[in-house]
C-alpha cells in the first residue's frame, strides 16, 4: 500500500488484520497443510480441511482486530468491502477472498463466545482432521485392467481413429493453401476404410469438419486410439513418419502398452517400406495424458509433399501395418 493508503482508516485496519496473522503464526498453518495436500492429494477430505482452516484463521484474525479497533467499526469496515463497485484491489481482496464469507464472519465476530467454548471447539477439530485424513489416504482406487490384446464381443479390435484439429482449430496450413485438419480427417476416412476390409472396428473421433475438446476426445473406448497429424516443413523436404506414446500417465500400464504398440507399429511401418522415425514419448500432449486405452500420436509426414488427395497406396501400406500391429 501507498503511504496515503496506509494511514487512512481503513488502511490501518488492513494492516492490523495482516499483522495479526503474522503474530498468530498463520503462514507456517497454511505451509503445513499445503504439504499435506501434496502427500495426501488424492484425498478430497485434505482440501475441504485446508479451506476450514482458512476460515478459522480469519474468525481469529477478526476477533483480535475487533477488540482492539471495536467489534462495531470492524464489522462495518468489513460490510463496506463488499459495497465497493470497482474491483477490490489486491490487499483489500485478501481481507474478504468473497461476499459469501461476510455473513458467517460478522456472526462470528459479534459472539460473545466463553474461553472454555473456545478451547472444546478447537480441541474436537484435531480428531476431526485426523479421522477425514486417514479414512482416505489407505484407500486404494481400483486397478483397471486394460490390454491391446483384448477384443470386443464379435472378436473384431476396436480402433479409435482421432484425425487431428477441426473446426475454428484448423492445424498447419501448407504452401497450397491446404489445412492440416482437412487432411487429417481424410487420412482417417482412407484409413477407416481400409481396416474396416480387413475385419477391424473402427470409430472416429469425429466424422466431419467440428472442433472437440481433447478431454473428449481421449475418452473413447476401444483396444486403441491413434490419433493423425501432419507436419509443415517449410524446406518441402520430405519427412518420415513420426510417432508418439504417453508418459507418466495415471494408468502406469497405459504408458507400457502405448509403448510397446509405437515400438511395434515403428517395425511394421518399415517393413511396409515406408520411412520412420524412433517412437518418443511426450507428458505434454493432453490426448495422451487422458487416454483410458493404449494411444499414440502420428505425424504421417510434411504437408508440403502432399496433395489435396492422399496417395491410396500409403494408406494402404500404413494401415496394413497398424493390422499386423495389433494382431501380433
């Protein structure tokens, strides 16, 4: 706060309430509970605790500022925060993190609660705590069992095609004007095609020219899901063919069974003949975070050595080779 600021009468309510906290030892609180969040995170009891224990530090902080400055002054300074028509500046928005809070505390600050009430209600909240924490922390979730192996009732795989982009998200844009979404999607209808001749089940992401959220698009079921993308090298060069498996991904099998399918589908893809690169992994891209099934994503080449139309004989050759893939 400005100088100004600081000496006027709310500044030095704003300062008192701030004090307060570091007198009363807050931060090594709110430092304490975020290390349990970071230990017990998938516990959803530790972040109801630690927005209790924010709550209890401002009925403290407001009971100590209200005997000193008056209970009366303090809870108007407090009503007059949420009257305010522009936005509360940083420190002013510390006092009240929202208007929701006003209610309860002004109630809690005009109580006129004995030091035993105090003590009991302090000392229930410890077993409180312990109990919430440790009735989820030994808990552990269900382990799925998913395996490129696995086959649908009739015994044909199931592949979920994802042709990358759409929509208002057109990808990369060639030297012909041609956009990466549009030859994504087709590359998927050519590969859908084909797979279907050789017994496969095949479902796209999304069938026509629409934008999706990745979130979505990682949430199809099937035995695997590859989703098609293309490069834009500027040189014209041509590009082989790039492929890329999750890493530290919530299924811990995910990420093996992605791995070895990139590895085995990388030896199929030569032996097709056509050009590759070595399968690297990628904790960035969120439609391999978020797969509940074998994934990988496949660049099938640089835009700017394609055609409007994809060559027959390279879809061919590469879905042959996502065939013998998932047959082996």
């Amino acid at each position: 706060m400005d100088k100004n600021t600081l000496e006027s009468p709310e500044g030095k309510l704003i300062f008192a309430h701030e004090a307060q906290h570091i007198l009363k030892g807050h931060a090594w609180d709110k430092l304490y509970i975020e290390l349990m969040c970071c230990f017990f995170w998938i516990n959803p009891a530790i972040y109801w605790v630690r927005k209790e224990l924010h709550r209890l530090h401002e009925f403290q902080v407001d009971r100590a500022v209200g005997e000193c400055y008056g209970k009366t002054d303090y809870a108007s300074f407090l009503l007059n925060l949420t009257q305010q028509h522009q936005q509360l500046d940083y420190m002013q928005s510390r006092i009240l993190k929202s208007q929701n809070e006003l209610v309860e505390r002004v109630d809690r600050l005009m109580r006129n609660l004995s030091p035993r009430t105090k003590g009991y209600q302090y000392l229930l909240l410890v077993p409180c705590i312990c109990v919430l924490i440790v009735s989820f922390s030994f808990i552990k979730p269900p382990k799925e069992k998913i395996t490129v192996s696995s086959a649908v009732k009739n015994g044909a795989k199931t592949i979920v095609l994802d042709p990358g982009h759409g929509g208002k998200d057109s990808g990369g844009t060639n030297s012909k004007g041609l956009k990466e979404k549009d030859l994504t999607l087709q590359a998927c209808k050519m590969i859908q095609n084909e797979l279907e001749k050789e017994g496969f089940k095949v479902v796209l992401t999304h069938s026509k020219d629409e934008f999706m959220m990745l979130k979505d698009r990682a949430a199809f079921t099937g035995d695997a899901l590859i989703s098609i993308h293309f490069d834009v090298d500027p040189s014209n060069a041509k590009r082989p063919i790039g492929l890329l498996y999750p890493k530290a991904v919530e299924l811990p099998k995910i990420q093996d069974q992605s791995r070895e399918l990139a590895f085995r589908l990388t030896q199929n893809l030569q032996k097709q003949g056509l050009s590759t690169q070595k399968p690297a992994e990628s904790h960035s891209h969120a439609i391999l975070r978020g797969a509940k099934i074998p994934a990988l994503i496949v660049s099938l080449g640089n835009m700017n050595t394609f055609s409007n139309t994809l060559d027959p004989e390279f879809i061919s050759a590469f879905a042959q080779a996502i065939k013998t893939s998932l047959s082996e």
